[in-house]
C-alpha cells in the first residue's frame, strides 16, 4: 500500500491502517478462522491472490490475519478523508471508476517494486465485490504481475485465499479465512507472454475455486450456507468444509429433512438465527437463565452506546446498494461514531466523577459486544423452546442428519 514516506516504497500496511482493520474486524465480527495456516509463506515475496465478496471489508479481514501485506486497491477508496483514514493501497483505476486509467501503469510497476524487495502484495483478481452464488470473472492483472516478476527472476509464491462469511452483513457473526495451496509457478521457456500470462491466470482462478464455493442460484446458495452453519452448532466443524461439500449438491436426506422443517417452522412462526430455527440442546431452564444473565450486559451496553448504534443502523438502511456493502457502510459511519461517543462519555464521567465512570463504560461496552453473538442464539433458541418445545426433538433431529450425511469433514 501507498506507503507514509513516499510512492513506490511500500513493504507493509502503515500501523495505522492495520490498527483500523484490526479494529474494524474485532468490532463487526465476533471470530474469525484461519484455515489451513501453516500454508502461509512467512518469508520471501508473495502474490497472494484474494476472493472478493464483502466489499471493502474483505480487505480488513484479510489483513488481519496475514502476514504484513500490502494490498492493491481502487482509487475509489480514498477519494474521501474518511475514505483516507480506513484504507491505504497501492491504487489502481477500475474501469467503472472515475480517474485517468493511464496510472496503472505506474502501479504495476509499484507492484513490481514490493515483489522485488521481497514484500507481500495483495490482488483480488474479481476487481469488485458480490455476495451471490458464484464469484466474478477474474481479471488477468493478477497474473500479468505474476508473470512480469517471475520473468525479473523473482522467487515468488503465489498463494490463493478465500473468505467466507457465515452472514456477511450481521453485526458479529463469524467469518472463515481459507488459505490454499501455493500455485504452481514455473512455465515452459517456450511461452511467449501471452501464454505466459494466460497459463497462470488459469492456475490462479482453479486456486481460487479451490477455496471458494460455487452454487447455481441465489436460493441454492441460501439454502447451503444455512445447512453448513447446521453443521457447525455444538461441533468442531468447519463452515467452508461443510459448503464445499455442498457445492456438489444437497444429499437427499439432507433435502427431505430440510423441507419438513421448514414447513413446521413456517407454519408455527419459530424465530430464526442467520436463517435457521434453533432450540436449546439441552435443558430450556438452563439457557433461559443464562440469557437472564447475558440480558442486562446487552441491554447496558446498548443503552450506553445509542447514538453510534442509530447511527450505524441508518448508515446500514440507507447507503448501500446491495448486501456486499451493508458492513462497509456500518463501519464508515459507525465507528468514528463510536469512538467519538467513546470519547465524550468518558470525558463526561472522568469530569463529573471519576475514572471508575469511564471504567465501567468500556468494560460494560466491550462485554455487551462479546456477548452480542451468543446472545442472539440464545434469544432465538429460548423462544422457540418455551413457544413450541414438541418442535425440539424434530429440530435437533434435523440437525442430527446434517452432521451425519456429511461426515466429518476433516480437511
């Protein structure tokens, strides 16, 4: 990324710019999985090539979990001067971007330069976002820089990553970061540059469908995330393992247990979280009463930070265009929202009292929001349980047969 000292002179993102993707992470999403982290090169030049889904926000997570990375962007990022305090980049001009195009020749080059040094760059070849059920074409610049660096003699890696988000646009919700196998990089000497870039552009989309999952429609799509998030409750599983299984189709027991319970749970109404009826797997005292316990941590934390909270929900109900883009619009807004609320709250409280003022806002604030995810499973499955507890053997033994007909998936 576009370095602090000068253009060209990038080896990683600025500290302030890993601190606000480290931020944005742990604010909006309550965990995210690294799989198959030994796979990431440590040392030497690296292209790692990225799956794009959420909007900007990818770039957040990817970096917070990489090594120090530098990460090619669009200019369009940065128009702004909030724009400016999230996102830092080497900058390329898309072509539905507004811009002189004629710079991305400089970036490449830029690009080169990091390689060369034996930095890390980050390219998401779709060039855009979307949450839908397959991903976009991918665009041949990953490989053209591939090719020109290995072609300087550059020892590089290029190494394939994908995200998946159990619910995208939910506040809290949990995030998988897929780290593929390194590509292979060595060409026949033969190849002009055409082929050259050609035969590594194919290697690079088969790497990133390799950690990604295709479906054939929306309503398919739905349909097997919701199945693989089944799959994780109460096991060890992992979310990407169970939709990359599904990507080949929905087995029929599977299928057939999925309609009878969704014919009961739209008949009686049940609530559902990230898509799915849940119900307490044991006892509905014992979930009812730590959802007693968890309601006043939430409820304070929510009180306390209302106006960020409004304004992050209105940011969310009216900038975006479509789904990829609702966290991305929740953070812009929210979170200077809620540091700057921060700041008056415990400005107020350290001048009318105390410190222990300020004290007890942020530890009541960052319980509410490590509470948030599990107490909205809570909320849904305590529902249900009193409302319709002849429902209960039926959902669990539904998700019994998801477990079961997918095995267990070890990776």
């Amino acid at each position: 990324m576009a370095p602090p000292s000068g253009p060209g002179r990038a080896t990683a993102m600025s500290a302030w710019h890993l601190f606000v993707a480290r931020l944005c992470r742990r604010l909006y999403y309550s965990r995210v999985t690294v799989l198959g982290a030994e796979r990431l090169p440590m040392q030497g030049p690296v292209l790692f090539v990225a799956l794009h889904r959420n909007g900007a926000v990818d770039g957040c997570v990817y970096a917070s979990v990489l090594p120090p990375a530098v990460f090619m962007i669009s200019t369009q990022l940065t128009r702004s001067p909030i724009g400016r305090l999230f996102f830092t980049g080497i900058e390329v001009v898309r072509e539905k971007d507004r811009g002189d195009r004629s710079r991305n020749r400089r970036a490449i080059q830029e690009c080169l330069d990091l390689l060369a040094r034996g930095g890390r760059l980050v390219v998401m070849p779709e060039g855009t976002s979307s949450l839908g059920p397959r991903h976009l074409p991918f665009q041949p610049g990953a490989a053209r820089i591939a090719s020109a660096a290995l072609a300087a003699g550059v020892p590089l890696a290029v190494v394939p990553l994908g995200v998946h988000y159990e619910r995208a646009w939910a506040f809290r919700s949990r995030v998988e970061v897929v780290v593929g196998h390194a590509l292979e990089t060595v060409l026949a000497p033969e190849l002009d540059e055409e082929r050259r870039v050609a035969t590594l552009h194919e290697r690079i989309a088969e790497g990133l469908e390799s950690v990604g999952a295709q479906f054939e429609s929306a309503a398919a799509q739905e349909q097997c995330e919701q199945l693989a998030y089944v799959a994780t409750l109460a096991t060890e599983r992992n979310y990407f393992d169970s939709l990359k299984q599904l990507e080949t189709g929905i087995p029929t027991a599977i299928r057939e247990a999925a309609a009878r319970v969704g014919h009961q749970a739209g008949r009686k109404s049940l609530l559902r979280h990230q898509g799915v009826p849940l119900c307490p797997m044991g006892p509905v005292a014992l979930y009812a009463a730590l959802l007693v316990v968890l309601t006043p941590v939430v409820t304070i934390a929510a009180l306390s930070n209302l106006p960020p909270l409004a304004a992050a929900w209105w940011a969310g109900r009216h900038f975006p265009d479509d789904r990829n883009v609702v966290a991305l619009w929740r953070l812009l807004v929210g979170l200077p929202a809620l540091l700057g609320w921060a700041l008056v709250v415990i400005g107020i409280s350290i001048t009318v009292a105390d410190w222990r003022g300020a004290a007890v806002y942020a530890v009541a604030t960052l319980a509410g929001i490590q509470a948030w995810y599990r107490y909205k499973k809570l909320a849904v499955a305590v529902v249900n349980g009193l409302r319709f507890p002849s429902l209960t053997e039926n959902l669990l033994g539904f998700r019994e047969t998801v477990i079961r007909e997918l095995g267990h998936g070890a990776r």
